[in-house]
C-alpha cells in the first residue's frame, strides 16, 4: 500500500462522501473545500492531513449494482433483476426487450501498471458483448454512493470503510 496524500481534485471527485482526520476518530462529511482545506465541525483541516473513507467495489450492495446496471442500459429494461456474485465479481442479470442483458460489475482490471481498476461489461444472451468500463453516469455514481473507483484504498488516501473503526 503506498501512502499517497489526499488531494482537494481528489476530494472534490466524491464530494458528499465521509472523509477523516489521519491518527483521529474524526469524520465528516466532504461539502466545503476551500484553498485545500475541509471544514470539520468548525475545524478546517488540510485535504493531505485527511483520508476518504470509501467501500471497495468489490462489495457493492446488490441494491447499488442494480442502479449501475439501470445507468448503464438507460430504459426498456424489465423486472426482476437477477444478482449472481462469483469472487470479487457481481452479475447483474437484466431483462431487456426480446433478450437479457448480464452487466459484471469488477473491481479486478489491472491497467498496464498493475493498479486495479472497476469495469462494466455487458452481453446479451446471444454472447455479444461490449464494455462499459468507466463511462462518466457510473463512475459519478459509484463515487457518490462511495465507492473506490481510482484505486483510492490501495494508495492510502482513502480508509476502507467496512472496516473502519472511529474509536
């Protein structure tokens, strides 16, 4: 794990999410950010002294998958969905007009410098198939809802929270 520090473009891309003081209990959540500084309760605090406190894709809730997958084919699908998780991937099963869709939804793309990336992927029934990776509606998504979509977890500026204790 590197220990990259937080950075205010960084912080800015998940506005409204949970952020905390290094070596503190302290969070907040991120809503003013002003010459690289985050107000806490009355305490401005610099981004680099500050970690996001993020979920790593690979444990996206079946509800926020679903709306991934709602993003991703925009309208014309039908219900029920169907949720399938194999490893760190998860398979969102969509009925859409005379075929299914499958979107796999994967924290595990390594790009040409081993960094983990997420990607989409989706195919019909018929096994065509075509990439979704990264388009601007998801990832905004995924990072409001608070997912790490840039590698935050494994470069240390931002905090896993599922395993976060603010004691």
């Amino acid at each position: 794990m590197s220990n990259s520090k937080l950075t205010a473009a960084q912080a800015m891309k998940y506005y409204g999410c949970q952020v905390k003081i290094i070596d503190s209990p302290r969070t907040a959540t991120i809503r003013d950010i002003m010459d690289g500084m985050l107000w806490f309760d009355g305490i401005w605090s610099h981004v680099s002294q500050c970690q996001l406190l993020l979920t790593s894709l690979s444990a996206i809730t079946d509800e926020h998958a679903i709306e991934v997958a709602k993003v991703a084919i925009g309208s014309g699908y039908r219900e029920p969905f169907n949720i399938e998780r194999t490893g760190h991937k998860v398979l969102v099963s969509v009925p859409y007009g005379i075929t299914d869709y499958t979107f796999v939804i994967s924290p595990s793309s390594n790009d040409k410098h081993g960094r983990e990336h997420f990607y989409v992927y989706m195919h019909n029934a018929k096994g065509y198939g075509v990439s979704v990776f990264g388009t601007a509606k998801i990832t905004d998504l995924l990072r409001s809802l608070g997912y790490d979509c840039d590698n935050a977890i494994s470069e240390g500026w931002a905090v896993d929270k599922t395993t976060f204790d603010n004691k």
